[in-house]
C-alpha cells in the first residue's frame, strides 16, 4: 500500500502519531511532502529539544529507510498517475497542497483529512467552577466549523475534539503513544505522585526524555487533566510508563472524544487515589497492570493507523 502524507511540516502530536504508525505497517509505504527530519532516528538531540514538546514521546523513532521525501513535481506525477492509494492531509487548516488534482483523481474514501485542533467548534468550555467561559471568538470558531463541514464533502474527516452533533459527519479520533515507549511490566514504586503537575510550569524541569518518563515510571500516580481539548498526549505517557493517571475530571468528558481511552477504568482508579491512603500493594499493581495491557493493545499508533484505514474502507492485515 502506498500513502501520500501531505503536511506543513512543524511538529505536531496527532499527526505524527498517525505517520509513526502507518510506518509499522507491513507493506506500506508512506511519501511525505515536506522534510519531517524530527520524526525519522539519528537525529541530535540538541536538535530536538527545539521543536515543539522537546520532541518527547514522538519524535525520533521512525527508522531512517522509511522516509520516502517527494518534491512538488514527482507528488503531482504520481497523483495523476494513482501511484498512491490513500491521500492524507494531516494539518488541512494550514495546508491543503494539491487539492485541485487530488480531488479530480482520488474518490471521497480514499482522501483524508485530519483535525487534530484542541477546539470542538463550541465557544465555551465548561470552567472548574462549572461556569460557562467564552473560549474561541465567535467569528473565527464559525469559520473553523464551515471549513471542517467543506471538507466532509471532498473527503472523511477524522476530528480529535469532536461533538457529539457532528458525529455523523466525522469519525473520532485520539492521540496514541509508539509501542516502544511502553514498559513491559509495572516498574517498581519510589514515591506517591510524580514531579509534572499540569498548569504548574515550575514543575516542568525535564530536558531529557529519559528522565522525564523514569519519573512516571517510579511513581505511582501521574496528575493529569483536560486542557485547552481534552486530549493531551500526557494522559499516554503516564500510562505507557506504568504509572497511573489520577485524571481528576474525566467524568466530564463527552462521549465522542477520548473514544479509545480507558475512561471507565480511570474513573475506578480516581477513586482509589482519593483513598490511597488506605490502597493495597496488591491493589494499586492490579489495576496498573490492567492499564498498561489496555495501552498496549489499544493505544498505540500502529492502532491508530489501522483505525484510520479500516475507517475508511481498507482492511490492515498483520
């Protein structure tokens, strides 16, 4: 299979994670558009720690033999031509390059569009205080939304923060984690909670990826919640690395978002860190392990890059 991967070229967590997993696929061949060097190994990591989240958890990790980089005129040769079976825009609202043609060649199922925006086209959030707070303007979200509503008509959307009145018109889709990044076993516990705690920037002193995940990996819980969307690629770090996420208010959170996430399973486990004090051994390692094998079948990339093509009518065989 071959899949033309069209993006802006920055950094960026959700596309990524579905670029990563196409790349474990068995037999499939991604082409990009533009130089993703931060995704492919053998980088520096002075490098890395320049581009958006220091390159944590992403970056860095696809083997170099797979980047397969086109210029303009070998993308529209090959367009033309049906050289590639799937077309993936992964950053539509910065760029739709080759649009035109790839309209006029490739049929609605086979053109796909990724929304990876922290908004759900609302303009509100609910506050802490459980008060409406204007979020977005107005203006900009209602333009947003009739340009997300184009797009289903060329081709099918994926949308990270989706409501649930747009849900016949755009699949759910979610973060994910490579499955390197997961631990094979529950590490041993050294403290109760680890260092990052979300909204205070002074706990934020990790410069090392390695240091940053041995933390979740040596504490029991990791403190995570929703931001400006609900999704946040450190709710598949702690889990990744064994540590349990006290997401405190996921009970809140709407059907159609975090759709693969383990919520049910985390609201059990919220309540058990409320009353740690009184949490056994065994119980805290149950449940962890419960997770961990939950991330590991469900949320890593090389999932999510065959939800995508399953979505979309091609069916991934291992």
């Amino acid at each position: 299979m071959k899949i033309l991967f069209i993006t802006f070229g920055n950094p960026d967590y959700l596309s990524g994670a579905l670029l990563h997993g196409l790349c474990t696929l068995k037999d499939t061949q991604v082409y990009i558009t533009r130089n993703l060097w931060f995704m492919y190994k053998g980088n520096d990591l002075k490098n890395l720690k320049k581009i958006y989240g220091k390159g944590f958890s992403y970056a860095n990790r696809i083997p170099k033999d797979k980047k397969k980089l086109l210029n303009s005129d070998e993308t529209i040769q090959k367009i033309k031509t049906h050289f590639f079976d799937v077309i993936i825009y992964a950053n539509p609202m910065y760029c739709l390059d080759f649009l035109d043609i790839v309209k006029k060649e490739y049929d609605h199922n086979r053109i796909v569009f990724l929304d990876g925006g922290d908004y759900d086209f609302n303009l509100t959030y609910m506050s802490k205080a459980g008060n409406k707070v204007l979020y977005f303007n107005p203006f900009e979200m209602a333009q947003l939304y009739k340009f997300a509503k184009k797009l289903t008509q060329i081709g099918i959307v994926f949308k990270r923060e989706l409501r649930k009145k747009d849900r016949n018109i755009m699949y759910p889709i979610s973060f994910a984690i490579p499955e390197e990044n997961i631990v094979n076993k529950v590490p041993k516990k050294q403290k109760k909670t680890a260092t990052i705690i979300p909204g205070d920037t002074s706990t934020y002193i990790f410069d090392e990826e390695e240091a940053y995940f041995k933390d979740y990996r040596i504490s029991m819980w990791g403190y995570t919640c929703k931001k400006a969307g609900w999704d946040c690629l450190r709710h598949y770090e702690i889990l990744a690395n064994g540590c349990i996420p006290y997401f405190y208010d996921i009970d809140k959170c709407p059907e159609t978002i975090l759709v693969n996430f383990p919520k049910e399973m985390i609201k059990k486990t919220n309540k058990l860190y409320e009353n740690s004090g009184d949490i056994s051994l065994k119980e805290y390692n149950d449940n962890a392990n419960e997770l961990l094998e939950f991330t590991r079948k469900n949320l890593t990339t090389h999932v999510m890059a065959k939800y995508v093509l399953n979505k979309i009518g091609i069916e991934v065989r291992e």
